[in-house]
C-alpha cells in the first residue's frame, strides 16, 4: 500500500495553502515527504523469504546524489533472483526488499552529480540495492549502460547479466581460442545459449550443448551449436568423444555441478579448461585431483558478478562488449518467455521447474 500523506498535508490541500510556500514547514520537491505525497510505483516484493513475492504499491523514493530514477520497460530474471527469494543466496538483504537487479528503462529523473547520462535516455542498468521487479527504480549512474537504438528494452534486459558472464568468463577466464571446442552445460538456459551465441559467432568455436530433451538440443543448434546432448538419454562423455573425435572438449563451461560436473571432467581434452560457473543441479562437487594431473587439467572458479567489486573496469567492459556486438547483430538473446510484473511468481515458477529456455523476462506494461 501507498503511503498516505500525514493528515496535516491533506487539510492544507483541502483549503488551497502550498506546503511550498509555508513558513514553518517547506517541503521542497526533491524530499522524501515530496515523493511519498505526489507518486508511488507498484513492486514485487519479498515479504517473507521462500513465499511468493507481493505485488504492492509503494512511495516514490528520493533520489540521492549520482542517482537516477528509471521507468521500468523490462526486467530479467536470474537463478540468482530465485534463490535470493528463497533465502538461499550468499547475499540476504534485509527484509522486506523488491526482487530483481538486471533491468531496462528510461530516465525519468536525475539527482545531483550525475554527468553521463540526462532525462529521457534509454538504459540497462545492474542495480546493487535490487529493485528491478518493478514499474520504477532509483539507481546509481555507475550501474547505468546506454541502449543502443537498435536494441529494444525486452533484449536490454536479457543481455547484462547472462552475455556479460558469457564473454567475459570465455574471453578472459577460459581464453577460448578459434577452433577449439566448448562444451557448455545447462545450455538451453540463459547462461548456456550466451555461452552458445558468443563462441560460436564472436569467437568462432565448435560448442556442444547439453540439455534436457530433444527440443531444447535444436534451439541449441539453432543458436550455433555443433551438436547437443539430451542429458535424458545420452552420456556426456560418450557423446563428447563422438562429436571430437575422441579428442574431448577443450574448454568446459559447466554451471550444473554434482554428476554433471564429473562426467564433463571426463570429457575433457588434454590441457583442456574447466569452469565451474555454478551449482544448479544444488549439489557441489569434489574435484578428483588425479584427473587434472593425468589430463594436465586445469580447473577454474569464475563468479561474474563479484568483478563489479574486484575488477569494475574489466565488469563494466564486459556488458559494453555484449552492447556493440548486439547493435553490430553479432548475437542475439533468446527470449523464451515474457511475463507481466502481476504474473511475476508464475515466472520464477517457470525457472525454478527448468521449463523456460534462454532468458525470462518481467515486462511492465
């Protein structure tokens, strides 16, 4: 619910008096007070982790220096977001807080100190105090990236989080060579088809996809893909061997972990790389050393979302990238599914059961 204005605010309304040109009490138009009395914003919020999020209106924030306020077109959706929810996440903000940090938008205010960007602007923006899932948001100028006119606001927001771990863990972690085959699991997801997109069409790779089904193993191709995997009645491994010709994957994106972690380690190429991006699959693997010495293996971490705070330069660079190879028409996200922001539960639903394919977006209108 909006927060009504004080009763004192409502009598003055009544009788005609500006608050603005009052002696004892001046309510300037950039205060709290201000905002909480002229606007609200309807936002899914989690009131209560591991239950649905509430779609409730709440009052207009005020903006603080370097800030800007957004009017939301279009928000993505991450696994992250999911777990967040649920309380599992290594981050748990306090409660209650409004979901969602990948989004796009137009300006629609701009606090003090903000250089680069001005009212009416298209941006995506990364928003580190959340508030993505909803028709508002107040964000810092440095979580801000101009859209390119040719990018509409649904591919805006598909594009930051899941093309920008894409490239960066493919270019600077793995250092993916041309020629060279990468296998990438979960691929049918958000992550798995950036990872498709950007090595085979900007890298020029040879990918292997796996996935779940025989449906998502021809999107897989669809995107770039060599071959695919159907978890469901094939053996990594085996068909790994099969589609290099014995000689396995040189470079493993891997973002299920448990089984799935340990057949693809046995599906890697001598001197290949193994990058564990994450835990879908909820079980964490152990690593057989024996494996990286006989093979001359090496294992990687790579947490895209932590360079913002190690390596901003190199975070901020890896969504300009993935910005000018969209406009260049170099890759394109796969949408698989838009929802509204009163549908947003049916959305996190729709991850959680793995039924979505590419990327998952909350649109406001």
């Amino acid at each position: 619910m909006a927060c009504a204005p004080p009763e004192v605010l409502l009598r003055f309304a009544l009788r005609g008096q500006s608050l603005l040109r009052s002696s004892r009490s001046v309510i300037r138009p950039k205060s709290a007070i201000y905002y909480q009395a002229q606007r609200s914003y309807r936002a899914a919020q989690c009131q209560e982790l591991g239950k649905p999020l509430v779609v409730a209106r709440l009052p207009s924030k005020q903006l603080e220096s370097g800030q800007v306020r957004i009017k939301v077109c279009a928000a993505g959706i991450n696994f992250g977001d999911l777990l967040m929810i649920q309380g599992a996440y290594q981050e748990k903000p306090p409660l209650p807080f409004v979901a969602g940090s990948e989004l796009a938008g137009e300006i629609i205010d701009v606090g003090e100190d903000v250089s680069k960007f001005k009212k009416g602007d298209r941006v995506a923006a990364l928003c580190m105090n959340l508030g993505g899932f909803a028709e508002e948001a107040v964000c810092n100028e440095y979580e801000l990236w101009h859209i390119p006119s040719s990018v509409d606001y649904v591919t805006a927001a598909a594009l930051p989080c899941s093309y920008g771990t894409a490239f960066l863990g493919l270019t600077r972690r793995a250092k993916v060579k041309e020629g060279e085959t990468v296998l990438v699991t979960a691929a049918a997801g958000a992550v798995g088809l950036a990872v498709v997109d950007v090595a085979s069409h900007v890298l020029g790779a040879k990918v292997i996809g796996a996935a779940g089904g025989p449906e998502k193993g021809k999107l897989i191709m669809s995107k770039g893909a060599i071959g695919s995997i159907d978890y469901k009645t094939e053996s990594i491994r085996e068909r790994t061997k099969e589609l290099t010709g014995g000689e396995g994957a040189n470079v493993i994106f891997e973002t299920v972990g448990g089984d799935t972690f340990k057949e693809c380690l046995r599906s890697i190429a001598w001197e290949g790389r193994i990058m564990v991006i994450g835990f879908a699959g909820g079980e964490v693997p152990k690593i057989p050393a024996n494996i990286l010495l006989v093979k001359n293996v090496s294992a990687l971490g790579f947490y895209w979302g932590q360079h913002a705070v190690k390596d901003n330069k190199a975070w901020r660079k890896s969504v300009d990238d993935v910005f000018k190879l969209a406009d260049e028409g170099k890759i394109s996200p796969h949408v698989g599914e838009t929802w509204s922001l009163d549908k947003v539960n049916e959305a996190l639903l729709s991850i959680k059961d793995r039924k979505n394919t590419g990327k998952v977006v909350v649109t406001m209108s």
